[in-house]
C-alpha cells in the first residue's frame, strides 16, 4: 500500500470506496489520476472516466493531462447521467468534478455503496482561495483524501493557491491555463495580479529522446520557453 494509493482491488468486499485528488492548478491531479487508472488495468480492472460537458479544452473524447498523456472519456452534463454509464466498471474516474453541482457528492455514494472504486480529481479551492463546492463535501466522506501540491513560482515553495493573472470576476476561466500561476500562501493574492517577468515552467517535463551523438534533440519544443 503506498501513502498515495489506498489499495487496488480488494475482492472480498462488496462495497467500494472513495478517493480524493485534490489541489491547485498545476499540481499534477490529473496526472495522478491517470496514473491510477493506468495501475487499475494492470489489476485487470475494468475502469471509466467521466468529466463535465463544460470542460471544453483538448478533445471530448479524453481526459488530458498538462503532459499530454491521455485517458479516454466520457462527458455528461451531470452528476445523475453517471450512474447509468458506469456498466460494469470497477473504477469510476471523475475529472474536473469541481465543476459539477453538489449532486455528485450523492452519485459518488451511491457509486462507492454499488462496489464501485470512485476516483474523484478537482480544485478544493477557487482563484480567491475560497473551497471550491462540490470538493470539500467529497473530501469529508471519502475514505482517502491526497492533496497535491504545485510549486510557487514566485519563491520555490509548495503552492497551494491558483493564481489568477488576468483581470476578471468569473470564478472559472475554463481551460484558461495562461490565466494562472501555481503560488504559496505567502505569495498568493486573492485579487487578479498583472505578471511583466517571463512565464514559468507549468508544463510538466517531457522525455527528450537524445541523437547518437548524446546531445538532446533540439527539434522537439520541450526546451522552448515560450510554451
Ligand atoms: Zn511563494
């Protein structure tokens, strides 16, 4: 068992459980996520990813992680439309969940009480540092709770706060990632802040394939700073 992942699969039980993923923007949630799942499949595990209709960013089809490794997906408009899709699968991802009303706290119950092994991923908190609904409730009944945390790019130290850099009141910029930077407590304002020095490393790395002579290939956009 690591400190990150309760357990696999447990069959003697017929209840399942529920996980929580949360933390800032660029803290690696969704990463984390797919990670899960990935180790899910090796347990021969029959596994389905749900994400709200409004996150429109990358595909439809998929669950897209910063780092571009990618699980397919099915959106739904809400939190009800899950308990009809889940079939026969043993784990149930929901990405972005803080976009859903509180009905899937609910949904994830019910899902957690049929056997279902519920992985939910999302931000416990909004731009302001105010929790972000449905999270907080999830994270109050779920057996397992894993907050990640991304680094603050202003000083070093583990972030916990989204920082919005673009004017505005909308609590949610959808797939806006340009809008914020990953800050500690310390550096985090609640109130949009203007950046004039060079956007920070928020990507995660990517695996360079090296040329026979060692050197890194300098054709790949991994080293580009404007990305
Ligand atoms: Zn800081």
């Amino acid at each position: 068992m690591s400190a990150l992942e309760p357990h696999i699969v447990d069959r003697d039980r017929t209840t399942g459980w529920i996980e929580v993923v949360c933390g800032s923007m660029f803290s690696g949630k969704t990463e984390e996520l797919i990670r899960r799942l990935r180790r899910a499949r090796i347990a021969r595990q029959h596994t389905k990813v749900f994400k709200p209709t409004l996150d429109e960013r990358y595909s439809d089809e998929e669950v897209v992680s910063h780092n571009e490794n990618s699980v397919t997906t099915t959106t739904v408009a809400v939190p009800e439309e899950i308990l009809d899709l889940v079939a026969e699968a043993d784990v149930v991802g929901i990405d972005e969940a803080q976009f859903f009303d509180d009905d899937l706290v609910r949904v994830c119950q019910a899902l957690a009480a049929d056997g279902h092994r519920v992985i939910v991923v999302g931000l416990d908190t909004d731009y302001r540092a105010e929790p972000f609904d449905p999270i907080p409730q999830l994270m109050a009944v779920a057996e397992h709770v894993t907050k990640l945390h991304a680094v603050c790019v202003v000083c070093g130290a583990p972030a916990n706060h989204s920082q919005r850099i673009v004017p505005g009141e909308d609590r949610v910029l959808v797939g806006a990632t340009e809008a914020y930077e990953p800050r500690c407590r310390e550096c985090f304002a609640p109130e949009p802040v203007t950046v004039t020095r060079p956007r920070p490393h928020t990507e995660a790395l990517r695996m360079v394939p090296e040329d026979a002579n060692g050197a890194p290939d300098d054709s790949s956009s991994a080293g580009d700073p404007s990305r």
